[in-house]
C-alpha cells in the first residue's frame, strides 16, 4: 500500500494483530469523518466499540476465509478490555481494516466500509 507517499513493504501477515486493529481503527475513523462531513454527533454514533460490534455483525457473512482468519485474530487478542463481547468485535473489525489497508486492498475496503456504515445514514 502506498498512502502519502510512505509505502508498507512488509508481509502483511507478519503484523502484530494489535498493530492491524490500531491501524484500522485510525483507518474507520478517517472514513466515518470523512462519510459523514465531519458531523462530530454522527461520527461519535458510529466510531465506538458497540457499533463497530454491529458493523462487524453485519459483514461477517460477507468476509472470505482470509478475512474470517484476521478476524479470528482480532478476536482474540487478549486486551484490558477483551472481557467484553461487543470490544473483541470491534477489535476484529478493526483488524480486517487494518489487514486489507496494509494490503492496498482499496475497493474490498471501501466495499466493506461502505457497508458498516450504510445503515447509520
């Protein structure tokens, strides 16, 4: 992926799954300011960990077997807040961000984005 002139040249699958689900939450939050013009009321509704629970519900059944595994990773990755349900799925979403970013996977992302945040419109 090349963004901003700085380019990831790793492999992917090598990333830390805390780093992916950092790097996607920042990814989601860009993308909801973005969508949404800058409504901080709008944004807030959508980037916190009960809807981005929601938002992973909604597009599970659309992820492939390399998604589903990323998502696996981010949800368990163990966190001061992992004991809750709704954190361990935002945190998997926010890894399938990260991983497809990393990737240069733009259209899959904004396919999947698109979708999360459809039903906040």
């Amino acid at each position: 992926m090349n963004f901003l002139g700085a380019e990831f040249k790793g492999d992917v699958r090598e990333v830390p799954t805390k780093a992916l689900a950092y790097i996607g939450d920042a990814v989601f939050e860009l993308f909801c300011r973005t969508e949404f013009s800058f409504n901080n009321s709008k944004v807030r509704e959508v980037v916190n960990a009960k809807a981005q629970a929601k938002c992973f519900d909604e597009i599970e059944k659309l992820l492939n077997s390399d998604e589903r595994a990323i998502a696996m990773r981010g949800r368990n990755l163990k966190t001061y807040r992992s004991r809750e349900p709704f954190y361990r799925k935002a945190t998997a979403l926010e890894s399938i961000i990260g991983y497809l970013f990393l990737l240069g996977m733009e259209k899959r992302l904004t396919e999947l984005l698109k979708n999360c945040v459809e039903r906040f419109k």
